[in-house]
C-alpha cells in the first residue's frame, strides 16, 4: 500500500513515541488514509500534529485516518472545523481538529484558547498549520502534503519544520 517510501536517519523521541523523517507517495484518498491511521495508532496523547497542504491535498483525509487510529467511533463524521475553527472528538484519546484556513497569517494561537488543548490525554491535530509556525510547540510533528498529479501525493514526515518551509 504505501511501500514507495524513503527514510532518513534522523529520530526524535518527543511525546512518548518515535518519529523519523520520512517520505511517502499516496496514489488515492485511502492510501492517504491508511497513513493517518497508521500515524493515529502510534499517537499515546500530548502530540501536535501539524498538516500543511494546499486546499484539496489531503489534510482532511489524513485526519480522518489519524482519528480512527485513534479510535475515535465510526459515528463522529470527521470534518474539517473551518467555520468552527475546533471539533473534539471522543477515542482512545480526545483528538482535537482545529482549522485556520479562515485566520490570517502569523495568528496566535494563544488567542485562541491554544493551550487548554495541550494535554497528555489529547492529540491536537491542526490544518493549515503554517498560519501559526511560530506558535507551534516544540516537538510537533509536521506532515506536508503536496500534489504531484491528479491523485499523487508525496507526504513528509518530520519534527523539523525547516525541512517544511525548504520545500
């Protein structure tokens, strides 16, 4: 499913689990899937994921995987929050999904209540990320999503949000 991948050496072992550099290649939504759900099963709560991606590159996606990784019931539709900026769901751990696509560059996150979602027992998981970078805490993990054709996608993996901006 997802085998066409590359890995670098490097490791981190924030927020309790492991994360290395890494590059996949999705050729469908349920490939694109697959891998947030791959991600949501390893997540033990405390982490930051950071989706950056243009409109249409498979964030939403990715965060439906993530969230039923995480348990979260096949009854919560997971949808992108752009009008209610925060949807909270009930799993293993609460996954927040917090959308900026309507906030302006450089938002705080503070002013919006950002650290009351920052706890053990949560995943917080936020769309258009590279709105609020420099808010971010250390040891997010960012996952950038880019087109490469109609259905390709190459997705980065990494807590190195330098490697993000490069791209």
């Amino acid at each position: 499913m997802l085998n066409d991948c590359t890995m670098e050496t490097d490791r981190d072992h924030a927020c309790g689990i492991e994360i290395e550099d890494v590059i996949y290649f999705s050729s469908a939504p349920e490939e694109t899937y697959a891998l947030g759900r791959q991600l949501g099963e390893r997540l033990v709560g405390g982490e930051v994921i950071a989706l950056i991606g243009e409109l249409g590159s498979g964030k939403t996606c990715f965060t439906q995987g993530l969230a039923r990784g995480l348990e979260v019931p096949e009854s919560y539709p997971v949808v992108s929050p752009t009008f209610t900026l925060v949807n909270e769901y009930p799993g293993r751990v609460i996954l927040y999904h917090i959308d900026l696509f309507r906030l302006a560059e450089n938002c705080a996150l503070e002013d919006l209540g950002f650290e009351d979602y920052l706890t053990p027992r949560a995943v917080v998981v936020i769309e258009w990320a590279e709105k609020a970078a420099e808010s971010l805490p250390e040891g997010t993990i960012f996952v950038l999503l880019s087109f490469l054709k109609e259905n390709r996608r190459k997705i980065l993996i990494t807590r190195d949000y330098g490697k993000i901006s490069k791209v």
